[in-house]
C-alpha cells in the first residue's frame, strides 16, 4: 500500500468517498499511521502479524462520526485479518 499512496489521494480527489476498505495493505507494526493518512480521514487498521501480505485498514471521511466497535476490537480473531469501527448515520450506528 505504502507504494500506492498517490493513486489513493487521486482516487479520493476524484471520486469523493465517505468510506474505503483496503484489503492486501502489506502495511506492518513499524510503519505509522501518519505513512499512511489521507487528509480528513480516520484510519482504523489491522496489520498481519506474522509473514509477507495481507493487512486491511478502513478510512472513514472526518464528516461522519466513527469510532473503533469495541466489542470486535477486543477479541483476538483466529485465522482472520479484520477491522471494525462503527459509523453514526441519521442517529443510528452502524
């Protein structure tokens, strides 16, 4: 992902998303989330933690409130790259 950073900021020139998911990041404990960031945007990710590949990261447009869900963030996931955070729509989280 590291060497995609351009195409992701003209991507979201272009396009104007609220939301992103990546999947197959290759991002790893030693690159910070500042490498990373897009302007106006939350980063929640989660790295793989052993061997090459893999990693997803979800970047969610600072117009809309969202916050890691909590309930999924603690729990160690068995064989599963995954990341959560919840969004608040018309008063409702989601």
């Amino acid at each position: 992902m590291i060497n995609k950073m351009s195409e992701l900021k003209h991507l979201i020139t272009v396009n104007e998303p609220k939301i992103i998911g990546i999947s197959e990041t290759w991002l790893y404990g030693d690159i910070n989330d500042g490498e990373i960031s897009q302007t106006n945007f939350q980063i929640y990710r989660s790295d793989r933690q052993q061997g090459k590949g893999g990693g997803v990261v979800i970047y969610v447009h600072n117009s809309l409130v969202s916050s890691p869900y909590q309930e999924l963030t603690d729990i160690q996931w068995i064989h599963s790259e995954s990341v959560w955070c919840t969004v608040q729509l018309n008063h409702t989280s989601i």
